[in-house]
C-alpha cells in the first residue's frame, strides 16, 4: 500500500495580527464590491469597464483600508452599545 505524502502546514498568524487582518480583508472585498458597481454604473461592463476597475479599485483601497483601521473600534462601541452584552 503506498503511502500518502505529508500535508504541506499551513502557520496560522498570531491572534495579534486579527486586529489588522480583519479591517485588511474587509477592505479589500468592499473596495472591490463598491468600486465595481460604481464604475458598472458610470460606463457600463463593456471594454471600458475592464479598463476603468482596476484603478477605481486601488484609489477606493486606498481611502478604504485606514479608513477601517480608524472606524472600526469605534464602530465595536456603538454596536456594544446598541446590543445587550453578555
């Protein structure tokens, strides 16, 4: 019978690094979502769109990102204080 080969491990950052992944991750996804729609909106999804996404993309990432990084704590207490704590 022939042996599997060992699975390559995969390291898992730190909890540390969870407040800065988070608002990372987030901002990427949301960047991209609005960004794309924006520029649907504005020229369509033809040629033009492939063309205009990228850029409107990375200038939406840009704002987005330390926009988080700020936002998001304060947003953690608004929440916490609209929502019964355990």
């Amino acid at each position: 019978m022939p042996e599997n080969p060992p699975k390559p491990i995969l390291r898992k950052l730190p909890q540390g690094y969870t407040r800065f992944l988070m608002p990372l991750v987030l901002s990427i996804f949301m960047s991209a979502i609005v960004s794309a729609v924006a520029t649907a909106t504005s020229v369509g999804l033809g040629p033009d769109f492939v063309i205009s996404w990228p850029n409107a993309w990375g200038a939406s990432w840009i704002v987005a990102f330390p926009s988080l990084l700020l936002l998001l704590p304060v947003v953690r207490r608004i929440v916490a204080w609209m929502v019964v704590q355990p």
